[in-house]
C-alpha cells in the first residue's frame, strides 16, 4: 500500500502545496509537525489546501479519457476515429486486464482517489490549527472535505464494487494507519461501504451551509460544496445501494458467494426496503425546497422555449441557475483548463472546415441514444426495442410504437427545421423521417446528417448544412483514414446556436458549469425508488417523471400512454406486453438516458447498477452509411462502416478489475470474480 493508502502526513502537505495550481503558493521546508502546524495556522494556507482537494474530482466531462471515457464505454456514444484511439476504446472491445490498468487513463483509478481520500483526512485532523478564520468558515472548511472524502470513497465504489475503508470497528473514520502491510489490507463489504459514506455525508451536511454565500463570497467560490451536494451524493449512492448490482443481483449471483480475505459476504441479499431508503433521500433534497428545473419561457407551447430551458442546464449562469446542486466551475490540471467545454466540442464536431475550426469528429452519438428521444405531438418514445440479429440488438430492425407518430423509413420533402435556426435563412429541405417531429431536447442535442448547422454565418461565412457522407462536396465528407462523423449526427448539447468557430480559441474561451448533481436528477430517482419500493407509488412517480418532461414540451406519461395500467396490469404497446411497474421502470430509464446524455458517466453506471449492460451493450456498430455516395442511400442503417470493432461486454465487466500493481502489494486482497 506503500504508493496507494499509505502516505506520511507531511508529504501529503507538501504535494498539496505544490500541485494546488501553476502558482507556487508555498515556500516552506516541510520537516517537522511543528512546520505543519505553522503552515495551517495561516488562513491563506488552508483554503489552498482545500482548493487542493477539489482538484482530486473525476473528470467526467473529459469523455475521451481518464473518468469521462466511461461514457464512450457506454450504449450512448460510439468512437467516431479509431485511429486516435485511448485506452476506453479498448476496454468497450473488451481488450483489457488487471495487468493493463495501471494508470487513470486505463480506468485505474485507486491510486487517484486514495491519495485524495488521505489528503482530505489529513487536512481534517489539522485545521484546528486555524485560527485566523471564523468558526463558521472553519466548519465550513471542515463539512467540505469530509464531503469530498465521502465523494472520493463513491467514486471507488461505483467503479470496482466494495473497497477498502479506513475506520474504526464502530465505522468512523480514522487516520490513515503507518504500520499497516499490503498483506493486512482487503475489501469492506458492500452494507459497510453505504453505511460509512452515509454517515459521513450526514456530519458533513451538518456543517455545511445551504449556499457558499452564507459564509464567504460566492462569485470567486462556484464550485464549493454545500448541504445539497452532500444530500444529494446521498440520495445517489442509496439509490445504487438499492439496485440490482449492490442488492442481490436479481438472483443472477455474479458476485453472490464472493467473501473477502476475513470470510465476510461482500454482497448483501436482495432487501426491497433499500428502495424505501433510497426514496426518503431522494424526497429530502427534494424537500429542502432550494433548487427547481430551470426554465425559460413556456416550453408546452413553444419547442424553441423547450429547448432554451434544456440548454440552460449549462449555458444559465450558475449565480441564478435553480436547478444546478453542485458542479464544477473549472479545474487546473498543468496548463490544460479542463473547466472549458470547448474541447469536448472540437473532440465532437466535424472535420472539413465548413462550419467550424479543427473539429475532429471523435465522439459521436449511438444510433440507440438517437432513437430514445420522444415524439413532440405524441409525447410517446417511438423505439421501444430491437429486433435481434445473431443474438445482439440489430439497430436497423427497431420495435416501434405504432401509435408514437415515427417513421423509421421515408423522408420529408420540404421540412422546416425550426429549433435554434431562423426560417430566413435556414430554408425547407428533404429530411429523413427518423429526424422530424422529436422532442426539444433531440434537436439541442444533435446536428443530423442534412440539417443546417444553427449558425447563419459559420465559419466560411454562409449558412452551410451539416452533411457526412462519400462525397467531396459534402461539409462533413467521409474519409477512411481522417476526421469524419462516423455515425451520421453530431452531438451538439454544449453549443450555444450562433457561437463562430473560427480559431482555436473561439473553443477555449467557451466556458460553463459541470452540473456534478442537478435536481432533475433526484426527481427520477426518486421516481425509479417509489416505483420499485414494496408499497409502490405510481402517481407519484407518474408526477416527478412528468416535471421533467414538461420542461421539454411534453405530454405527461398518462395522457401520452392512456392504454397503460401503470398501477397494475400495464399493457401492450406494439408487440411489447408489459406490467405497469415494468413499463414505468422503462419508462424511467428512457428518459434519464435522454435528459442526461453526455452528461459524464450517467448512463454508464446506471447500466451497470441495473445490470442491463449484458443485454444492451453488445451490438454491432450500426451507423448510417457514410461511404453511400449520396444523400438519400447514406440514411441507410449499417454495421459494417465503421472500423473501430464492436463493443464487447461480458458478465465480469460490470465491475472494473484491481489492477495488478495494487494486487502485488495487497497479497490477501479479494479480486472482483472474472478477473
């Protein structure tokens, strides 16, 4: 552990003090306990310190790599160049070992987050030593770090199962421990893990005020955590408890008989009242009354209202966003601003130099993250599964709701795109009919392949459309070799409609919040609890799901689905005969994919939470035919164009494996099974 747990108090420090960010805020020789009492005695010292513990967050708006590049390990995107390949795109093939994580990058993250865990414990047991801020501001600075301790110990979880705690036999925390060995060290079962990071996430929301403003300017402190964040990371982290992975596994037994080193049963029994837990904390945040869905004039009425109220998720300024609960304002990392969202957008749009500046065209849209989104008019969402080809979901034969308004062939002969562009410019066009009538948040989401960019004067000056198939006239044309949209839709979720992208720093300089928990997520959470708890709540959950879709214009679940028993018996929709509890669960998770695609790692632990990801995540890589030569032909849904090999998933991946170095020095360590 000598690399990964085991860190000497002074040297903690030091590193802090030293990497908080490219100024040198210290110059002090650290050698003694006295030194460290000195040096958090000042209060310019300590908030470096702690700004120094935020800078252990995930990264999960970097989609291409370190934490983000989970999201590309999901049913959502796909790899649009195989060519500039990261260790995610090996891991969604499913080429990768214990002995091949060794770093961030490759999804090794214990090293990471045990440094910060011990760095927020350290800075813990010495800020009494400050006497130059207010007791207010001290606990404060106290609930922050035991909430991103909390945080850091979730971020472990999630990722690999049940980890290693350091704490005592009551379950508090407690220093980290120098005599300990490699050999002395193994997991702490599941039930431990919840029940120490809900303990602390309760200390800490104790100390922790209802806004930063309430005991230290806000505008030069976005970012710092407050009661909600920890309340929030709360109801997250009980709603895992709570799923199939962490409570009984729905009788599949993947990890059922796994025990650790001491012979404890890492992975409880199925126990329904978790659901009943997970409610309660959910409606708790819900409860403090201090966050609501942002919104922007009358979005039932007006799809361009819709889809401006999505899209202030991240363009309103944090300082009146209702709905943010935490994120992250920026995060300096060497010299790279990794707070800026402008190169998640260079990594996302196309290449080609119509429409915008060294686009790159890496990250693209599934096919199935596309067919999600509801229908406008009918408010019902129109794939509601796949045919199966060699036993794997076939993306070109969708289930679809016949009663939903879509059409999956055809096309529209003079359609008006009409969300961010103006009809001035942006004339009537043949569209594909998979693409007309969706909801508000498909077109904030994605450019198809044929419709304008939403920009009257992009970068070569006229209003151009984005098109991507085998053809040099095209704006986005296909290349075997370099930068082209593989897929056949850009995503475009973090562009504000008539933002120029002419130079590099047109990128750079785009810049907003990372909404780590937003209060749309809690109300479907809570929805998911009160429809899976043994006294289930349809109605309720029926109402909270329904908040969330009538931001986006639409119908409630009971007026778009009037067939369905939701209480009971359920119904058929197509050729599907489902429960209502069935179809709601559905329900549910379809329009968390749609309300938070791309948003870090959302969709991906929650298909490992639900253990859906067996079924969903080996397919084919179906795409629109982009070596067609024309338009009309490239609306074609193939697997075979893109080159990056098919995502792999097997029942092991649902957890990620310890890696190999951890492994050696850990010799009674208990492997997560299949690794």
């Amino acid at each position: 552990m000598k690399h990964n747990i085991k860190h000497l108090v002074i040297a903690v420090l030091a590193a802090a003090c030293t990497a908080v960010s490219c100024d040198s805020y210290f110059d002090i020789n650290l050698k003694d306990q006295a030194t460290l009492e000195d040096i958090m005695s000042r209060s310019t010292a300590v908030r470096q310190y702690l700004a120094h513990l935020y800078s252990y967050i995930p990264q999960d708006e970097n989609l291409r790599g370190n934490e983000g590049g989970t999201n590309l390990r999901s049913d959502e995107a796909l790899h649009a160049k195989s060519q500039w390949e990261t260790n995610w795109y090996k891991v969604r093939r499913g080429e990768y070992s214990s002995a091949s994580a060794v770093d961030v990058s490759s999804g090794n993250y214990w090293k990471k987050f045990y440094e910060a865990i011990n760095e927020c414990s350290t800075f813990m047991e010495n800020l009494h030593f400050d006497k130059e801020d207010s007791e207010k501001l001290v606990a404060c600075m106290e609930g922050e770090a035991r909430f991103l301790r909390a945080y850091y110990y979730f971020c472990l979880f999630r990722h690999y199962g049940p980890v290693f705690l350091w704490m005592d036999e009551n379950g508090d925390p407690v220093p980290s421990d120098q005599s300990i060995t490699g050999d002395k060290i193994d997991r702490h079962t599941v039930e431990q893990n919840v029940n120490f990071i809900v303990k602390e996430l309760d200390r800490a929301a104790q100390l922790l005020p209802d806004d930063i403003s309430d005991v230290i300017a806000s505008y030069s402190n976005m970012g710092r955590a407050t009661k909600g964040a920890a309340m929030a990371l709360k109801a997250r982290l009980l709603l895992y408890a709570a799923s199939p992975l962490y409570n009984g596994q729905n009788g599949i037994g993947i990890y059922s008989g796994l025990v650790n080193s001491r012979g404890e049963k890492l992975f409880p029994e199925y126990d329904i009242n978790k659901w009943d837990v997970a409610a309660k904390a959910a409606k708790d945040v819900i409860d403090l009354n201090h966050y609501t869905l942002t919104q922007k004039g009358s979005p039932m009425t007006s799809i361009q209202d819709a889809a401006d109220s999505y899209q202030n998720v991240w363009f309103e300024n944090w300082s009146t966003n209702p709905e943010i609960i935490w994120g992250w304002w920026y995060r300096q990392w060497g010299e790279d601003y990794l707070g800026t969202i402008g190169a998640e957008l260079a990594f996302s749009f196309p290449s080609g130099g119509k429409l915008c500046r060294n686009g790159f065209s890496l990250i693209t849209p599934s096919l199935k993250l596309v067919d999600a989104y509801p229908m406008a008019e009918s408010g019902r969402y129109p794939v509601i599964g796949y045919y199966e080809t060699n036993s794997m979901p076939d993306y070109s034969r969708p289930m679809v709701d016949p009663l939903s308004g879509y059409k999956a062939t055809g096309w529209d002969n003079n359609y008006q795109q009409i969300v961010d562009v103006s009809p001035t410019w942006a004339k009537p066009f043949k569209a594909h009919n998979s693409t007309v009538g969706r909801d508000a948040r498909f077109y904030s989401n994605f450019v198809p392949n044929g419709f304008w960019w939403p920009c009257e004067r992009p970068m070569d000056g006229d209003a151009q459309r984005f098109t991507c198939y085998d053809n040099k006239e095209c704006t986005s044309p296909y290349s075997a070799t370099e930068g082209c949209n593989r897929v056949g839709y850009t995503w475009r979720r973090l562009y504000k409609a008539g933002n120029q992208l002419k130079e590099n720093t047109d990128y750079s300089s785009i810049r907003y919040v990372f909404p780590a928990f937003r209060i749309a997520e809690v109300y479907l959470s809570y929805a998911e609890a009160l429809n899976e708890k043994k006294d289930r709540d349809a109605n309720t959950a029926i109402m909270y799901v329904d908040m969330v879709r009538a931001r986006s214009g639409l119908k409630g679940l009971r007026e778009a689905y009037p067939e369905i028993d939701f209480e009971g018996a359920g119904g058929t929709i197509g050729e599907v005969t489902r429960s209502g509890q069935d179809w709601l669960r559905w329900m549910i998770r379809q329009e968390k994919m749609c309300e938070f695609a791309f948003e870090g790692s959302q969709r991906h632990y929650d298909a490992m939470r639900t253990m859906v990801a067996l079924k969903e995540y080996n397919v084919e890589n179906w795409t629109l035919h982009l070596t067609a030569d024309n338009y009309e032909d490239s609306y074609t849904r193939v697997s075979d164009d893109y080159i990056g090999g098919r995502s792999v998933f097997l029942s092991r991946d649902y957890l990620f494996p310890f890696g190999s170095a951890q492994l050696a020095e850990m010799t009674n360590f208990t492997q997560n099974p299949g690794w």
